[in-house]
C-alpha cells in the first residue's frame, strides 16, 4: 500500500549511510566464501537507498509485498529497465528464502553478478545524492 506522508531527508540520508556503511563492510568480506551473506547485503544496500529514494519523495509502502512494490515502484519512477527489475526481484526472493528457508546462494552466483549488482547501487547513490543537493 502506497500512502503520501511528508517527505523527510534526514530519514533518507540516514538510510543512505547506513547503505554506505554495510557497502563498506562488504568491502572487507570475501564474497565467495559467503554468498548468502553477500547477497542479503547487497539487497539490503538497494532496499535501503529505494527506501531513501521513497524518503526524499514523501512516499511510504507498507503492508504484504511491500518490498516487491518498492522495487516496482523505484523501477517504474526512474525508469530502470524490465531485465533490471527482475533481477531485483530475483535477489528479493533468494534474501526471502535465505532468510525463512535456509536457502543458499552459490559463489559463482555473486561472481556472475557482482558488477550488475554494483551498477544498481551506483545508479541508486547517484540519484539519492542528487535529491539530497
């Protein structure tokens, strides 16, 4: 559920170090010995700056699926392509089941996609920052 509240910058940019921060932590762990990991906190860094993004906007999403409409919603807004949707979508679901059902991801999934995953955050900083001037 989409609901208008008033929009709040210091929440946003409060959302963007903490997306900083575990980017830099990130930095210092071996990615390919912890996937799963990885892979929470990569979501985590683009939830995180969507839900800065939402912040700057004045926009709250809440309730089942809440997550899923971020993607949707931040994909739509700044225009980010169909490929680049699923592929949020799709790390949505394996933090899901990492989470609730003990699923593990591959070394050679982060390997394969860590530049992808990067590009989005980088794209997702860049326009935070620019709504943050």
């Amino acid at each position: 559920m989409i609901i208008k509240v008033q929009p709040d910058k210091q929440k946003a940019k409060s959302l963007k170090d903490i997306a900083i921060i575990t980017s830099e932590r990130l930095k210092e762990t071996d990615k390919e010995k912890y996937p799963s990991n990885t892979l929470t906190d990569y979501y985590d860094i683009i939830r995180k700056l969507m839900e800065a993004l939402n912040s700057l906007e004045g926009i709250k999403i809440k309730g089942e699926g809440a997550h899923q409409q971020i993607i949707d919603y931040i994909c739509d807004k700044y225009e980010f392509n169909a490929s680049t949707r699923l592929f949020i979508q799709e790390m949505r679901d394996y933090r899901n089941r990492i989470s609730y059902e003990g699923f593990s991801i591959k070394a050679n999934y982060i390997e394969a996609n860590a530049k992808r995953i990067e590009e989005i955050i980088i794209k997702l900083r860049k326009l935070v920052n620019e709504k943050l001037k």
